[in-house]
C-alpha cells in the first residue's frame, strides 16, 4: 500500500477511536481504500478446495456460473469487482459470512 493510503487509513483509524466517525464509516472507507487482493488460479482452487465444497457449491455462493469457476480455476478468466471483494471475504471470514 502507498505511505498516503497508510496514512489515511491510520487518521481514520484514529477518529473511530475518538468517537469522531463510527465503525462502520470505518469499515467503508477501509474497503475503499484497500484493493482486494489479486487471485490466481491455483488461489481459487486451493481456496475452493480448504471449504471443502464442490465448483457448483462454489459458484452458487459467489453468484457465478459453475463455468465461470471452472475457468477461473483454469486461468482462462480472472475475477474482478465484486467477485474479488467476495473472494476476500470468503478467505478471511469462511462462507458462512454469506448464509
């Protein structure tokens, strides 16, 4: 991340401590500033398979098409938006966060 990022995200930080923006205005611009991360294929797959879940599982929860997971897993295609965003979640907080 850039130092200006940083340091953003450190004031903002700062002023929910103080009361002076709430957690979840917080949370917002967090999401905004920091891109989600970039998925490999081999990331998806090794993510989809920690879950334990099918490809059609998987594509049901991401809103996708089972051939759309298919080939992101293959390399043919490379989430991006709201798939990305989705990913992250998934990795850092399990598919419950969905349910």
């Amino acid at each position: 991340m850039s130092r200006m990022i940083d340091e953003a995200l450190e004031t903002m930080r700062d002023l929910e401590q103080v009361g002076a923006v709430s957690k979840q205005t917080l949370r917002d611009f967090e999401a905004q500033a920091v891109p989600p991360p970039a998925y490999s294929a081999e990331a998806i797959r090794c993510l989809r398979e920690h879950l334990h879940v099918s490809q059609a599982v998987f594509a049901a929860y991401l809103n996708a098409s089972v051939s759309t997971v298919q080939k992101w897993e293959n390399g043919e295609k490379k989430p991006s938006g709201a798939a990305l965003r989705l990913l992250s979640v998934i990795e850092r907080r399990g598919l419950e966060v969905l349910v």
